[in-house]
C-alpha cells in the first residue's frame, strides 16, 4: 500500500542486516556466538559518571525539555575539556551544540549545506552514516578510496578540479572506522588548503581521539592553524565514556556551520535528557583516569588478537587507536563467504569489509568488544579452524 519516498532508495543496510541475520540463527541453533560485529562498547561507564545520572534522576527539574544546543555547564564542559585535551580554544556560545549522538549531527548536516547535486566527498571504506546523511539530502556521493599504500589517506590530488568545484562537504575520521588507520598533521594543513581553496566545509569525525595505544595522541583538526574557518569536528562520549546507549555528543568548530545545524535541530528536536547531559559533564569534566583505564583495555585487547592470530600466519596490522581490527581475509574468499564461514565454523561474528564500500573488499572488521578471556577463545577458535 504505501511506496518508499525516492529519498530512502538509496538508503541500505543489506549487508550489516544480512550478518546479522546469520549471527542471530547461530544463537537459535544454540551455537555459542562471540559477536564481535556491532562496535558497541561491553563497558560500563565509570562510577562519577552513574553518581552523576542518578543524582539528577531524583531532582523533578530534570524532566522538562532541554532545548537542543546544550546546557550551559555542558557546552562550558565540552570548552573546558577540548583546552585540555587538544589547546583548543572555543567560545561555548557559537561554537559548541550538544548531538543526541555523532550520529545525529552526521545524519542532519547535510540538510543544512547541501543541494541537490552537490557533492559530498564520502571516505571508502567508511562509517555508514557519511554516506547515508549526504544522500538523504540529495547529495551526489562521490568516494575517496583509502588504500593502505596511501597510508589509507585520500588520495586529494586525485580529486579532480571539476568535482573539487561541485564540493560542498568533505568528511574525515582519524582515528579511523573501520580502518582503525590515523592521520598525519601535515595531512590535515593539506586538507585545510584545498578546502579554503574550494570553499568547502570539512567534518572531522572524531569519535575515536581518546581510544588510542602505546602512548599516541592525535590531533584535533580543529589545531591547524585556520582550521575553524573551514572545519567543524564531532566527537561522542559513546566511545571514550562507553555511553553508547546514553545518545550524547557534540559538534565544535566553525560558528557559522553550527548556527545552521543549530537551526535545523531547533525545529528537530528539543534537546537531551538533563540527567544523561549530568553524566557527559561529569565524564568531561573528569577525572580522566577513567578513559586511560578504557584504552588500556581496547590495547590488552588488540595484543590478545594480533598476537594470537600471528601465531599461526595470520598477519594483521597492530592499530595505534581505536577499537577494531581491520584485518586481510586469510583465505581466497570475498569477505562476506568468509564471514559466512567463520561464523558457521567458530561461531564468531565480525563484519565483511564490503559492508563499508568497494575498497574494504578483502578485509574484515573485528570489533575488541568483549573480555580478554572471550579474544583468547576468538584466537583459538581461528587458529583450529584456519591453520588446518
Ligand atoms: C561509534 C562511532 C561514532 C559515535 O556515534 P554516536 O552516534 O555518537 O554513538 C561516530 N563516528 C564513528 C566513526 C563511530 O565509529
């Protein structure tokens, strides 16, 4: 009876919805599944954070609507912690709005800057939702494949000056999903050239700035110098705080872009819960002990995997940050049979790189969501089955 809107047809899940498909069937046959697919954190917030929560969950103010820019102790937060972490300094009143998660900003921006047939540059791989924003809006998605000779880098002057004229957006993410890859700074001042030059605005997906190894430390895009005229960066407690399920983030940068986002969201929504934005200034505010605990974890994580799979000849890179492993399929199989089959033969559940775009062909994605002891029996499963 009813017909799709044209805009939705674009718009597709097949392969995520089609493993996990598959991982649910082997839970019904009663095979004992790891399910390392979904890149949703197994942890729990730190003790501050929950205190915070429930304190606001007993006081009656905290249920009216918050409008959606943030309250002030949040964007004050947000402020006080990207000066911290990066030697960023933003004004809270122009250039912070509070997101019911990346995903939020991600999905909405490009109604405010895009007309039909602009174009929107898209990583490949990348996270589903840079693809998914844009086209909703009518963008004309053009990909930048990221290739491991590149250091997985878009290629920029591969880009060529028609499409460069036509561009509205580019989007980024380092530390990277699924390529769990980081970028350089010069990358960044060479981005932030072009986009000057173009007159296109620049999303820096942030999301995994805090999820990082062996003492690396990324910088904020929004740390070159001009950056702000051209840039706005997201970045999501989901990760670094394991509130995933809290929906709360926030985009800062460029003042003019977020007045935009700021207007179209006004009309959208009216704001996050009070006593999940409790939670976020607690998180931002710190102690930080808690995030360094976190990656520490992701860390002891990848060694069990990296190392456990190197045993028996399955070479996968070791990641400097987030919590993935994007790792070459080690048989002559597309990526998506050899999730079929690893799923079948070990029940464990990960994610075809095809899933992210053409160039994650050949690869998997293994999210580092469950316990060490869980990994060991990932890597031992693997190795019987692998190294036959
Ligand atoms: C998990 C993730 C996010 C966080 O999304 P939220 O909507 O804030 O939970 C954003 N970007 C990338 C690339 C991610 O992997």
């Amino acid at each position: 009876m009813f017909q799709q809107a044209d805009r939705l047809k674009g718009l597709t899940s097949a392969i995520f919805t089609q493993v996990d498909t598959m991982r649910k069937q082997a839970i019904a046959q009663g095979q004992d599944v790891i399910t390392l697919s979904l890149g949703s954190p197994d942890l729990a917030p730190a003790p501050h954070i929950v205190a915070a929560m429930k304190q606001a969950l007993d006081d009656d103010l905290s249920y009216g609507y918050t409008l959606s820019k943030g309250t002030p102790d949040f964007l004050n937060a947000v402020t006080g912690w990207y000066a911290r972490k990066f030697n960023v300094k933003l004004d809270p009143a122009t250039e912070v709005h509070s997101l019911m998660g990346s995903q939020d900003g991600l999905a909405h921006i490009g109604l405010c800057l895009v007309n039909p047939g602009d174009v929107v540059l898209v990583p490949d791989p990348g996270y589903p939702i840079f693809f998914a924003g844009p086209l909703v809006a009518g963008a004309e998605i053009v990909t930048m494949p990221l290739k491991p000779e590149n250091g997985y880098l878009p290629d920029l002057e591969a880009i060529s000056p028609e499409v460069l004229k036509r561009t509205k957006i580019m989007i980024l993410n380092y530390p990277n999903n699924p390529l769990a890859a980081t970028a350089p700074r010069d990358f960044f001042v060479k981005v932030v050239e072009l986009a000057k030059k173009y007159s296109f605005l620049v999303i820096h997906d942030f999301a995994y700035s805090e999820l990082v190894f062996d003492g690396y430390r990324p910088d904020s895009f929004l740390s070159i110098p001009g950056a702000k005229d051209v840039a706005i960066e997201f970045h999501s407690l989901s990760k670094t705080y394991s509130m995933a399920g809290c929906r709360v983030a926030f985009v800062v940068g460029n003042a003019e872009v977020i007045a935009l986002l700021g207007r179209l969201k006004s009309n959208f929504d009216y704001g996050i819960f009070h006593a999940i934005q409790q939670g976020a200034i607690a998180a931002l505010n710190g102690p930080d002990d808690c995030i360094a605990e976190t990656a520490l974890r992701y860390q002891r994580r990848r060694d069990i995997l990296v190392d456990g799979f190197a045993r028996f000849g399955w070479h996968v890179e070791r990641p400097k940050a987030s919590m993935y492993l994007w790792a070459p399929v080690p048989t002559k199989q597309k990526s998506f049979d050899f999730v079929a089959d690893l799923l079948k033969n070990t029940g464990v559940a990960v994610v075809p790189g095809i899933g992210f775009g053409e160039c994650g062909e050949g690869y998997i994605r293994i999210a580092l969501v469950q316990s060490e002891a869980r990994l060991a029996e990932v890597a031992a499963h693997a190795e019987k089955w692998l190294a036959k």
